[in-house]
C-alpha cells in the first residue's frame, strides 16, 4: 500500500526536496500517510503520491503543511524555488513536463495543434510568437529552446512509448513558407522511424468523445498513470482513479474512430506535398 512507496531523490532539485521534505517530517513525527492526511484534510493516497513526487506541489498545500508541521513558512519557499527551477516551461505545465521525462508511455489527442513532443524550431516559433505577440524574440527563442530540449526525449534510448491522434484539419493549417512543410516532413520521419505511433481522425467524423479539447494521458515508471487537459494559459492535472478511467475511455474511443496507422501516415504525406506545392 502506500507506505511502500519507493525514495524520492530529494538532491535532484527543488521541487524532489519539496517531496521529500513532506516524507521527512511526517516520519520524524512519527506519523502514517493516514495520519497527515487528516492533517491536511486529503486522503492517504494522495499523501503517497506527494511523497513520490507524482502529485505536484501547490501554494495551497504548502501553507497547509507549514501550518500542520509549524515549518515557519519552509514549504512555501520551497515552493517559490521549485516554480523558479522550471526555466521557460509555463508554471501550469511545468510538472508535467518533470513528469513526462520519467514517463513509460504517453498518450496524447490534440485538435488543434502539432503536440509540442512533435513540434519543429519553426512551428513552434509561429505558436509562441501567436501566443506572446509581445515578447521578445529572445524570450521566444528560449520558449522554443526549452520545447525542443522537453522532444529529445524521443530520441532518447528506452524513451517513452508515444501515442498521438492528430485532428486532420490541422494538416492544412497555413504558415509562412516552409514552417509546415517542414513540420509535416518531421512527423513522417518520426512514424517511419518508429519513434511514434500516430492515427489521424478525418474530417468527417463529427462529434466525437474528446471534441471539447486536448488530452494526454501518462503511464509513469511506477505504473501510475495521470491525464492532463489544456486550455488558454491554464492546464489541470487529473491523478484520481475515476477521472483518468474516464479519459482513459474517451481515448479509446477516439482511438478506434481514427484512421489506421498506414492510413494515417498516407494523410500526412498527401498533405505534405499539398504544403510543398502551396509553398513553390
């Protein structure tokens, strides 16, 4: 059960000291995860996953657990170094960034976006610069920077399984010369190199189980599995068993509507000549 959760690194960086710290204190007081649950009014699960450092820290709980442990304020400034630890990836994304590295599979829907895993210097560029009309262009090129350095991932030896069901609109969206060419070729280097494995769902599907918005489900090393949804600015994390069995079931859905892998890889060709044909 949870109590036989494995160690947590807390010398990796802030926001594993932050994890470990909560386990730290509550063994030195001689407490279960039962016990500081009711402490901080969450359930002993949710104390297991603090622990191991797959529920993220937040504001909230960090002066819930200065309070409980009389810390004088400890896990907030933890908190305030982790956040900062994170560079140029979004405060709302952040921890599932740190997640995704140690992730043994991840699944992802996108409707209206080239998945950032899958993303180009160039696409990427044209998102943020959309995004943050007023920045800098060297605060969009460590944006872009910090995407690519999250896809090495998948150039990485034993990395993650990689799942994606791409709406097909998305194919033909219009970009400066070349940006989508080049994104399109990349993703048929990626399939055809086997790094992912990638379903288009075709235009005329109609309504469907995930139409309102983007998913991503995680399977972590631990067998833990967590899904993320993303909206403007602001993303949440789902880690309950019932909320990823639901995400988990729209998925699947969605999955066995799309085309099959060899038909899905013929789509994305045919709209990468229509890209190299628009761009001439």
């Amino acid at each position: 059960m949870p109590e036989k959760a494995e160690e947590l690194d807390g010398a990796n960086d802030p926001r594993s000291f932050w994890h470990s710290e909560v386990k730290r204190l509550r063994e030195k007081r001689g407490w279960l995860q039962s016990r500081l649950g009711k402490e901080i009014n969450v359930s002993e699960d949710y104390v297991s996953r603090l622990e191991r450092g797959v529920r993220p820290p937040t504001h909230e709980l960090s002066i819930r657990l200065d309070q409980v442990f009389d810390t004088d304020g400890h896990f907030v400034r933890l908190f305030e170094l982790a956040k900062k630890s994170i560079g140029a990836i979004p405060d709302f994304f952040a921890w599932v960034a740190e997640m995704e590295k140690s992730a043994q599979r991840i699944e992802e829907y996108s409707p209206t976006l080239v998945p950032g895993l899958l993303q180009t210097a160039g696409y990427a560029r044209e998102v943020f610069k959309a995004v943050w009309p007023y920045h800098s262009p060297e605060k969009i090129q460590e944006l872009v920077d910090a995407r690519l350095e999250r896809a090495g991932i998948l150039s990485v030896h034993g990395g993650p399984e990689v799942w994606v069901i791409l709406e097909e609109a998305l194919l033909h969206a219009r970009l400066p010369v070349g940006v989508m060419a080049d994104q399109l070729a990349h993703i048929v280097e990626l399939i055809e190199g086997r790094k992912i494995v990638l379903q288009v769902l075709t235009q005329d599907i109609g309504m469907h189980a995930l139409k309102t918005g983007q998913l991503r489900i995680m399977t972590l090393e631990d067998g833990a599995q967590i899904a993320y949804t993303e909206g403007p600015y602001s993303g949440s994390v789902l880690d309950t068993a019932e909320e990823v069995a639901a995400c988990r079931r729209s998925y699947d859905l969605v999955r066995a509507t799309a085309l099959p892998q060899a038909d899905s890889l013929a789509r994305v060709k045919a709209a990468l000549e229509e890209h190299k044909k628009h761009d001439q």
